[in-house]
C-alpha cells in the first residue's frame, strides 16, 4: 500500500478509512481462524475488538464483515462448545469497543442524531 501511495502521488496521498476498514476486518478473519486452530478466549476478544474497529471505520464494511463471522460460526459443524463461546467474546469484545466511542457521542450530542424531524 506504501508503494502503491507514492506511485499515485499525489492523488492518493489521503488517509483512506475504506483501506483501514479492510484491515480490520482481515484481522478479524485471522483472529477467527486462530480462534479456530487453538480456541484461546484472547483470540475471541480480539476478534470481537478488531470487529468492532471495523464498524467504527466503515459501518458497511464492519456489517459484512459481521455477517461472515456470524454465518462462519454458525455454518460450521460445532465439534464443541467452543463455538459458543467464541461467539460469546466475540460479541462482548465488539459491544465494549463500539461502547468505548459511541457513549462520549451520545452523552455530547444526545439521542437526537439519530433521530430526524
């Protein structure tokens, strides 16, 4: 991506949320398949936090990724309880990172920015 900036300088020389939203969500599917290989409780909440960093960069991009994560976890033949608990910390993990920002949002603001009238 570096190279790619400074061979379209200086068109490309912007912070790019979509770039850093596709990074999150590919540490999401490492830490899943982590998850996955050695289920760890730490791979779980890191998969949750950086799901939850996902939506925060780029909502559309989170909620697929969210999607996937969902119907990987669910599709999968459960050999254990294991798959429970990922999704468990996983939800955990992306409620607490979403919280962490939104809270200050709407404590400043107030609930009327979601609501238009």
């Amino acid at each position: 991506y570096a190279a790619f900036i400074v061979a379209t300088f200086p068109c490309l020389t912007f912070f790019n949320y979509s770039t850093l939203s596709l990074v999150f969500a590919m540490t999401t599917l490492w830490t899943f398949l982590r998850y996955c290989e050695h289920p760890r409780r730490m791979d779980a909440l890191a998969c949750g936090a950086s799901l939850g960093c996902c939506v925060l960069a780029k909502q559309n991009f989170g909620l697929l990724a969210g999607l996937a994560l969902a119907a990987s976890t669910w599709l999968m033949p459960p050999t254990s309880a294991r798959f429970l608990g990922l999704r468990a910390w996983v939800m955990v993990a992306a409620s607490v990172t979403l919280s962490v920002r939104l809270v200050p949002i709407l404590m400043v603001v107030g609930p009327s920015m979601f609501i238009s009238g």
